[in-house]
C-alpha cells in the first residue's frame, strides 16, 4: 500500500500515520510517500515542486513495484495526494504500473474552482496554507542559497498571486490556467480509467466544491462515495481508534484484495 499525503502535509501527517497504523495492523505493508519539497526534502532537488509532476510521482511508483514485484500494488492519497493518485491510476497501463486499486479522499477535482472556495470561504483555510507554503519556500532558498529569491513573492500572503509567480517563472507554463487544467481530474482526465478506484469527498467539503462532481467522467471502473458531511479530509466519528475513511478504505481495498 503506497500512501500519499496532501498539499504541504508529509509522511508524517497525522492521517497519513493513522491510514497506515490501520492498514499495517491488517496484514498490509506500507510505504508513505513524500511529494517533492515536502517533508524534509527541499535539499534533495533544486527545482520547486508544482502539482503537474506527474512523472516523478509514477516513477516512484514503479520502481517500488520493481522491488516488490509480488506484491498487489494499491494506492491511496489526500487532498492533492488523492487527486495525484488517481491520476497515477490513469496513467498505469502506459507507464507499464500494474495496480490493482486506487483511492483519493477528498481530491482536488478542479484546481481553479479550489482556489476560488478558498479565497470566497473561511479565512482559515487561505491563511493556513499561504503560512505554510511560505514556511517552505523559505526553506528551500536556505538550502539552494543563490538559486532563489522568494522575499517579495513572500510579502504578498496571496495564494492566488503566489500561486501566478511560482508558476510563471518556476513550473514553465505561460498561463496559469493551462497549469490548472494540467492536474484537473474533471471532464475526460479519468475517461479511460480502467484501474478499480474509489474517489471519496464531502458535499461540505470547504474546499472542493461539490458542483465539480458533475463534471467528472465515470467510466466503470471508479466508484464515487459522496457523504452529506466530513469536511475536508475529515470523516471523524470516534477520538480513539480508525476513523470513519480509515475503516472504509480498509473495507475497499479487502474486498478488492478479495476480488
């Protein structure tokens, strides 16, 4: 099992440490990813992460199967980590990646109608990740002294203008919205999915907004669970022990172990 966490989390997030206690103590090893330029791996890599980098991400996949060649391949994620899973998904029968089951909680479907939730709901959720994005950046210039200088990106606090400089001068695009519809999962991006996956979210998710469901294709082989409520990634129902996503997934993937 091949766990990847969300936007500015780790492999050491806490869901990502729960999903994984859960499934470890059920009979399945566990790998947990980290994206680029999270956790501690700014060092490793000059370049900036930015969501298209797909490859890297399946490349770290296949070469995990070409160390465990027996093993059933099964991929879950979170948030943006969900949403890079599925697409790995997709993208399995040309990158020769034999996975027999993928599940995304609460993916971004729509990058730029995420953005838009964000900059139109609670604060919280803007501020949240403009302090930790920042938090990043700032360590990645630490560590590739004279590559970057990020100190009036980082005075504008704005996700949205953020987001424009990173990736106009950084991710090689020339329009922002082309990079948006680059890791959009929404109309044909999941069409030819032929890997049995499971997309999970809320309609109150604060984040992804629900509208954007009815703009994803459905081919045979996703199941899309839709709950009234759970937030963003959240799902809780019990302070001790697997929460609700946690004992679901687990359900998912044995019954497909099982298939």
């Amino acid at each position: 099992m091949v766990l990847l966490h969300g936007w500015e989390g780790s492999a050491q997030s806490l869901y990502v440490l729960s999903l994984g206690q859960t499934l470890y103590e059920n009979g399945f090893d566990v790998v947990r990813l980290n994206l680029r330029d999270h956790g501690d791996t700014h060092h490793l890599n000059r370049d900036l992460f930015h969501s298209c980098r797909l490859p890297e991400v399946v490349g770290a996949i296949r070469r995990l199967q070409f160390l465990f060649p027996s093993y059933r391949l099964m991929l879950a994620g979170f948030s943006l980590g969900g949403n890079f899973m599925l697409r790995v998904a997709a993208e399995a029968p040309n990158a020769r990646i034999n996975v027999a089951h993928a599940i995304g909680v609460s993916p971004v479907l729509d990058p730029a109608n995420c953005l838009d939730a964000m900059e139109r709901g609670w604060s919280l959720y803007h501020d949240y990740f403009v302090r930790k994005w920042l938090r990043s950046l700032k360590r990645k210039q630490r560590v590739w002294p004279g590559h970057f200088e990020f100190d009036e990106f980082i005075a504008s606090r704005n996700l949205r203008e953020m987001t424009r400089e990173l990736v106009l001068r950084h991710a090689g695009y020339d329009d922002v919205e082309d990079y948006f519809r680059g890791y959009a999962i929404t109309e044909s991006r999941l069409a030819d999915l032929v890997v049995p996956s499971t997309l999970i979210t809320a309609l109150d998710d604060p984040i992804i907004p629900a509208s954007d469901l009815s703009r994803l294709a459905r081919p045979p082989a996703l199941r899309v669970i839709v709950t009234e409520t759970g937030g963003h990634c959240g799902f809780f129902d019990s302070l001790t022990g697997p929460g609700w996503a946690d004992r679901l997934i687990l359900r998912e993937l044995q019954q497909s172990a099982a298939a």
